[in-house]
C-alpha cells in the first residue's frame, strides 16, 4: 500500500511541479534568478519529502509549493514595473574588461578571480586577452565578451552601448561611464521630439544615435 501511495503521489507531484514550473514562465536554466534558484530548490526539496513520508497529509506540500509560485510569480510582475526591484533580484551585470583594460576592483567586489576570468574566456575561444575589448559578467554567471575589432584605430574608443534609460528612469552610473551627463540627454531627446522622460522604455546610444523605445499605448 505504501509503495503504490508513494508511485502516485510521485505522479501527481510531477504532474503540479511541471504545471508550476509552466506558470513561472520559460526561461533557460543558465538564465535563472537567484529567486527562481530559490524557489526551484525549495520546490524539489518538498517534493522529495512528500514522496518519502506518505503518512503526511499531500495538502501540506501542495500548499506551500503554490504559495511559492504565488510569490515567485508576484515578484516578477513587480519586478517588470520596477527597475529598483529588478536589479534588488536578478543584480546587475558587471563590466569586468572594459576598453581593453581589466577593472579588478569590479573582480573583487564580485568574488571573481583571474582563474574564472580565463576559463570563462577560454569556453569563448578567446586564447589572447589582449583581443578583448569588453568583457562583462551578466547577472546569470555567464561572460559576454567582446573582441578588439581589427579596423578599429589605437585612438578610436568603443562604445560599450549601454541603456541611458530604463523603464523611465535615468542611468546615471551609465551615463558616468560614456562621459554624458543628464543635462546632455535631456537636450538631446527633446532635439528628437521626446519631452517626457516618463514616457521612455528603453534608451541607448550608440555610435553618435540614440535609440529610443517608447512605452506601448
């Protein structure tokens, strides 16, 4: 009796945790928040607990798994309305090489040696680290990187296209970083047409052009 209580509670467990799993959206597995870590993890660790123990009620794992979807899935939603909550979750991706030179004091605030850094740069085929122009940690673990273009002149200094705006708000530790300030954006985008700021999803820029994404009406 009890191994047939534990094959159907495992069917109906998988049948649930690929449902929940199908409500948090799709994402790769590289890509995964820390929240969506978290969740998974607790998840699993629930599941595994209700097959052993068939004695205990199935409501008291079902419960606190839809619980944690309820919060997952809150989260996620608040985090696309808000910029603040959306780095407080996922983080922030980190400029690791940038115009060809190594920030360390970003690698050390990240806990990421020059072991990690040539792995990484290695699984890119990149052999030399001379040819990279920029390289960035993304929020994910994973390392985007850029290599130095051959056309490109010793004095000419790449753009490293980050977002001026986001949601509305303005990037200021962006704007830092390609020398801009918000006075210069904000004469620039009402030269465009675009008075309020507010009204901005998405703006970078990019070789002298801004690119500018307005909210959907």
């Amino acid at each position: 009796m009890d191994l047939l209580m534990m094959v159907l509670r495992t069917i109906l467990l998988y049948i649930i945790i690929v449902i929940i799993f199908r409500v948090m959206g799709k994402r790769e597995i590289g890509e995964l928040s820390i929240l969506d870590l978290v969740v998974f993890i607790m998840i699993a660790e629930m599941a595994v607990m209700a097959i052993e123990d068939t004695n205990d009620p199935f409501m008291h794992t079902v419960v606190p798994m839809v619980t944690l979807t309820v919060i997952q899935i809150g989260l996620a939603f608040w985090s696309l309305k808000s910029n603040r909550i959306r780095n407080l979750i996922d983080g922030q991706p980190s400029v690791i090489i940038e115009n060809g030179k190594i920030n360390e004091k970003e690698m050390r605030k990240q806990r990421y040696n020059f072991n990690d850094l040539l792995v990484q740069l290695r699984e890119k085929d990149v052999k030399n680290m001379a040819d990279v122009e920029f390289a960035i940690l993304e929020s994910s673990g994973k390392l985007s990187v850029f290599q130095k273009s051959n056309n490109d002149s010793e004095t000419q200094k790449e753009s490293l296209n980050l977002p001026f705006i986001i949601d509305g708000v303005i990037q200021e530790e962006h704007l830092k970083q390609e020398n801009r300030t918000k006075r210069w954006l904000s004469s620039e985008l009402r030269k465009l047409g675009y008075d309020d700021i507010g009204q901005i999803s998405y703006c970078s820029y990019n070789n002298g052009t801004l690119y500018v994404d307005l909210y959907d009406k």
